[in-house]
C-alpha cells in the first residue's frame, strides 16, 4: 500500500504521475456483451442441427393446409458470478496526495484493470477449451515462408462450412500481429493497393478489410504469475495463437453468435460503466484511518456455438 510519503510530489513534478498500465484487452470486444436481468438463467441454442437449410416440400395445392416445419430448441445456462476486489485508501494519503495521484480514481482504475486481467485471462481458457476447429500453419508468419492468407482464409471457410456464419472479428497477441502485417504476403497485398499520392499503410482496419472482417483485435496485455512481493514473473496473455469468430452486429441470447459475456445489470448497486459497481465506505476498523474503493462486476463469458470460432497456432 502506498505510504503518504509516496503519494507526494515534489512541486516540480506536479504534471507527472508514473502508472504502469496493464496493455490493451481483446475480451472486451472478441465476445459481445448482453445484459442481462437475472443474475442465473438459461440461454436459448437455436437450430443447432441447421434444419433451415434443409430442403422442404413448400408446394401448397388449392385448400391444403402449408407444409410444416420446425426447429429444434435446446438448452444452456448461465451464472454471472461476481468479481470484486477492494482497496484501501488511508486518510494519510489522501491529505497527502498532489494533483497527478487522485487517490480514489486510481485505486478504482486500478482494481478495474485488475478484473479486466482476470476476465482476460478466463476468455483464453474458454477459448482454448472449447474450439475444436484448430490448426498449426506449416511454416510461422514471421518467416518468408509464412502463409498467413491462405492460414486465415481456411480458418474462415472452416467456420462458414460449419455454421453458414462468416466470422467478422479476429484476436491476437501485437508480436502476432506484427508478424503478420509484416509478412510478405501481407505486405505485397496492402502496398499494391497504394498510389504515389496515396500510399497504403498496413493497419488492422486494413487487413481486417482485406480478409473481410469487421475488426482486428490485438492485445498488449501480460499476466504476472510470481507470488506478490517476488520479482515479477511476465508472459503474454495470448501468446502466439490467433482467433477468429462470428460476432453478431447486434448481440441477443436469441441470436447465433460464437460467444456471449452475460452481465447481471440489476446485482447490488446496480450497473456501472462497462459493467462495473463502484463503492466506497469507511473501513470499520478506526485504527486503520482508512476509506475502502471496492470495484465488482458480475459477469460469465460462454462459448454458446462453438463452430463459429477457430484458433490457428503458433504462428510464431
């Protein structure tokens, strides 16, 4: 915990505040977020056996009843557990802290992106535990060699063959995408479309569009396994695997869509921004002369129709 003597600045530094901040995050955005009123329940999986593709006899004579069809309906659950965690801030650092070091702001950024690191590290579990459809490219994209278009474009004719959806979004670690927007197929693809007044710059947006993809997400984000008080022990959250899904436009549990973050919008204190419930109070103990931020969200991250992702492995 900061100590008062910590929190204050000499006068000349008063513009600066040093954070350490905790990278860029694809959870956010690789599942679409639903809100929901209840804080366990069941999620509808719709036609799971694509009956609608099926051919029907839809041929109606004079005066007989249509032809009937149907869907089958199944079923799975969801539970939003609550994640929260708490700090306190002591009355010393408080009084104590200059303008760069707001004591109740940072403690609840700082607890937030402690939530979000966990959130991050839950969604690549669930992910890796659950797509089926994977493969492992024949030569890494950090090479010459490296075939990254027909790599991506099998992964999005795999989840097409197998749900009728084309993924839209696609999640990686930035040294995966450095690799591949510096790969030479990436390369010559993008440049060729640029002019001398115009020249082509390799960005996410852009190979999104040239793979027809709605997003690139790419994460800067690291996980620290060393026990608190340790030196720290550093990896990359997502390491050298990339995903892609389907993400509906607008997310619904009544909608198809690869995965869903279910968020329990009426939990105690109601919603906050992105989900999150702030509180503060005075800690009970008067000897501690301190007031505590505690930050929660109560959420679950399901894979809800698993053939609409697919992960390609180790492409460094």
């Amino acid at each position: 915990m900061p100590q008062a003597i910590d929190v204050h600045l000499n006068q000349a530094l008063t513009q600066i505040a040093i954070a350490y901040p905790s990278g860029n995050f694809i959870s956010p955005r690789f599942l679409a977020e639903v809100p929901v009123s209840k804080q366990t329940d069941a999620y509808f999986i719709f036609d799971s056996e694509r009956q609608k593709e099926s051919q029907s006899d839809d041929k109606r004579t004079p005066g007989s009843p249509a032809h009937s069809v149907d869907y089958d309906v199944s079923e799975g659950t969801y539970a939003c557990v609550d994640h929260a965690l708490q700090k306190q801030v002591t009355d010393e650092e408080q009084a104590n802290s200059d303008p760069p070091l707001r004591p109740f702001r940072n403690a609840a950024q700082y607890l937030s992106d402690r939530i979000l690191v966990n959130q991050e590290i839950g969604l690549k579990t669930i992910l890796d535990a659950n797509i089926t459809q994977t493969a492992t490219p024949g030569n890494n994209w950090d090479t010459d060699s490296g075939t990254p278009i027909s790599d991506i474009n099998t992964a999005i004719n795999t989840i097409e063959d197998a749900t009728s959806f084309t993924p839209n979004v696609m999640g990686m670690d930035s040294k995966a995408w450095r690799a591949l927007r510096n790969n030479p197929e990436i390369v010559e693809r993008v440049l060729a479309g640029g002019t001398n007044d115009g020249p082509a710059n390799i960005t996410t947006s852009g190979v999104a569009e040239l793979f027809g993809l709605e997003e690139i997400l790419v994460s800067t984000a690291s996980k620290n396994t060393a026990v608190q008080g340790q030196t720290a022990s550093m990896s990359r959250i997502w390491g050298g695997d990339v995903y892609l899904a389907y993400r509906p436009p607008v997310p619904a549990l009544e909608l198809p869509a690869f995965g869903y973050r279910m968020v329990w919008q009426f939990g105690p204190g109601g919603r906050g921004a992105n989900g999150y419930n702030m509180f503060t109070f005075r800690d009970a103990d008067e000897t501690k002369k301190s007031d505590v931020v505690a930050i929660e969200k109560y959420y679950d991250q399901k894979v809800t129709l698993a053939n609409a992702g697919y992960r390609i492995i180790a492409i460094i």
